[in-house]
C-alpha cells in the first residue's frame, strides 16, 4: 500500500498548489480530527437523550464537548461525582472513571475491582490506567483501542479513521457507538456492579 502511494503521488500532487495545499491541511489534521469528534459526541449524547437507558445519563465530560462521561443518576445515586464510563481525548478511548476525580476514591476503586465479583465489568472496562495525565481526569480502567468500526483494523490509523466517521458519517458514527456502550449500559448485572463500587468506594476513610 506504501509502495502504490508513493507511486501515485505524482498524480495526486502533480501541481505546486496541490503539494502545498497537502501540507497546510497536514498541519491541521490535530484540529480537524478534534472538530469531527465534537460532531460526533454531541449527535451521541443526542441519541442518550433521545433514547435513555435506565438511570444512565450522559453529558459533556471535563468541559470538553469532544468528551463523553455517562453515569448514573436518580434518588441515592452519585451523579457526574460517582463511578461511571467515558470516551475521551483524540484517542478515542473508553474509560471507567471516578467523576470526582478524587485520587483516594480512585485508589479505593482499583482496590475493589480486583476481586472476583468485579471481573465482568473489569472485561468490560479494560485495564488499570497507568498514565498520569488520564489518571488526573479520574481514569481507573481504560481501553486504549476501543473500536466500534471492527472493519477498521489499522492501529495506526483506528484514531483517524473513527475521527472521519465522527465528522463525515455521523448518523454511522452514532449507531455503532450507542451500541457498544449500551452493550455496558443496558447490562443490569454491569449497572448493579458500578452501583456496588460506588457504594463501597463512598465509604472510604475519606469519603
């Protein structure tokens, strides 16, 4: 694919114009994929509204329109605060957070997810996050490669290419993501466990 790409650049790019046109929308691509993602979070959260699943409700995450935090909300219930799910950052990941980014909670949290009881919302919710700079936005697990466009197999190109779809398809964009985390959502044994761990992680010394 390299070699055919190179070979057909001098068709693509057979003007001066055309060459610098590629460069200056190169530069761009960081802003563009962000603006596409924002599309595509808020005609998601739309689609929450619209067609809510029990007492999970969803907003912006962290002020950041390109983000979405669903958590569970109602009488006795911890809100945007408590334990709930996120897709954040270009990356497109999908996280178990605590929206209260409340660093002992969190650790409290790690803590109880390693029993038994937790592992289906463990394989659910992937792996303990070890970065700082998601850890500080109240990351506990993560999946770097949350992916709901399973024909998109590039590691190289999933984030761009889900960016795309976000901006360009966004109705697509909207069922394939609504579904994979409804997958979480609309599971009551997965929303009874998030429920137990913000109970216990509530009774923390700190709490």
């Amino acid at each position: 694919m390299k070699r055919e790409l190179i070979d057909r650049a001098g068709e693509v790019f057979h003007s001066m114009e055309r060459w610098t046109a590629f460069y200056q929308i190169e530069s761009q691509v960081i802003h563009i994929m962000d603006h596409w993602l924002r599309i595509g979070a808020e005609a998601l959260r739309k689609d929450f509204e619209l067609n809510p699943c029990g007492s999970w409700q969803c907003s912006a995450w962290g002020g950041e329109t390109r983000d979405t935090h669903w958590y569970l909300s109602g009488d006795g219930e911890p809100g945007e605060v408590g334990i709930g799910l996120g897709i954040g950052w270009r990356e497109f990941e999908l996280h178990l957070i605590h929206g209260g980014n409340d660093q002992e909670a969190r650790q409290r949290a790690v803590a109880i997810l390693a029993s038994a009881e937790f592992e289906p919302l463990r394989i659910l919710t992937g792996s303990p996050e070890v970065r700082a700079e998601r850890r500080k936005y109240g990351s506990i697990l993560s999946i770097r490669n949350f992916n709901p466009f399973d024909e998109v197999r590039d590691p190289a190109m999933r984030a761009r290419m889900i960016a795309w779809q976000a901006g360009q398809a966004t109705e697509r964009f909207v069922e394939r993501t609504s579904a994979r985390i409804r997958q979480i959502t609309d599971d009551l044994m997965i929303t009874r466990l998030v429920r137990e761990l913000n109970i216990r992680v509530g009774k923390g010394p700190s709490a």
